[in-house]
C-alpha cells in the first residue's frame, strides 16, 4: 500500500511510521510546500480532516492522501484548545520568553490558564483521519486518549502538548514513552491503525 501524507510535521510523520507495516510506504505528499495551505475552518476535528484529505488529494491524481487533525481537550477549559490546538497561544496573542517555539508557547500558555485548577486535570486527546483520493473520500477513523495535564514539563521523546500530557496508568508523559510504545497508547496510532485496516479491507493503494 502506497500513502501520501498531507503534513510536513515531523513528529506526525514518525509517528505515523512507526505504526505502518513493511507493507505500507508511506511519503510525504510531494511538494507540500509549495501547495497553497487550505483555510481549516470546520468546527470539528472530523470536518478539517475531511476538508484537507479532499482538499490535499486534488494535487496527487489516482494517489490517496491522508490528512489528520488533532488535538487536546480539558475538561476545565470546556473543551478547548480542540480544534485550535495547535494555534492556541496565537489565537490569545500569547507571547512567551523570546525565542520560544510554537509549541512551547502553547504549552506555557495552557499552563498559565491551570495553574489554579486542582488536580486530576482531566484531558484527552483526540484525532480524526481522512483519506482520500481525486477528491473523493475513501475512509475516515478516529482515535483518542484520555489522560490529565501536569503543569511541570516532562520527557523529551514527544512533540505539541506531550510533555504536559500525563498518563496515570503508566506513570509518564506521552513525551516520557519510547516512540513504539507511545504508538500504543495514543489517539493519532489508535486512528491510523484503523484507518490502514478500513483500506486494506478495500483493497485501496495496494499494488
């Protein structure tokens, strides 16, 4: 099987990769950054994926093409940041130490916010794939993981809110787990794996 993905994220990527068989080939979809970035603009994490999978397979004819979107949900915050995850301190015009990147500010952000909330700070994360092809979605599948949010940073395997993002039962932060083992028990494996299950039962991408 033969799958582009929509997403010049690092982190996804090997995550992704992680969870593929040696029967799946997985790429980046070529020339991503020259594709003009489609507005993510639905309300649910099920919508911009949709959106972005059709938006993203027009530029890959015959290819299918996966796109995700994810993200945390507090419980203490109602829900947020959702779909605004990964823009949390820019949409709050959070600024942070100088040279901080996105996804420090985001976390110093959501920490400022719970730092008088008492503990467990139930949290999940939650992620929707999409695939599609010649704008035609093929398969959708979504995943999730429920955890709470610690306010002292931990680990330095993970990537977005993992460092913050504790799980009770094993005792550490998603950025505390060893790669596979991360895959195991987060929202963006959950999805793909089911995802990859829905398209080889379709026989989609093989070849």
């Amino acid at each position: 099987m033969h799958l582009y993905v929509a997403t010049s994220n690092s982190g996804k990527l090997r995550d992704f990769a992680a969870v593929a068989s040696v029967d799946v080939v997985l790429e980046p979809l070529p020339g991503l950054g020259e594709i003009p970035t489609p507005a993510e603009d639905e309300s649910t994490f099920e919508g911009n994926a949709r959106l972005k999978a059709i938006f993203y397979s027009r530029y890959a004819p015959g290819q299918v093409v996966l796109a995700d979107d994810s993200g945390l949900e507090v419980d203490a915050l109602g829900g947020a940041p959702g779909v605004r995850s990964a823009r949390y301190a820019e949409d709050f015009r959070f600024v942070g130490p100088e040279g901080a990147s996105l996804d420090e500010r985001n976390n110093l952000y959501l920490v400022q916010l719970l730092g008088g909330v008492s503990e467990p700070r139930r949290a999940r994360y939650c992620c929707v794939l999409a695939a599609a092809r010649d704008g035609e979605i093929l398969a959708t599948a979504e995943g999730s993981v429920e955890g709470e949010i610690v306010l002292t940073p931990r680990g330095e395997e993970g990537f977005g809110y993992d460092p913050l993002f504790y799980l009770p039962e094993q005792k550490k932060t998603m950025a505390e787990l060893e790669i596979r083992s991360k895959l195991g028990f987060s929202h963006r494996g959950r999805a793909f794996a089911v995802l990859l299950a829905s398209l080889l039962e379709q026989q989609v991408g093989l070849f």
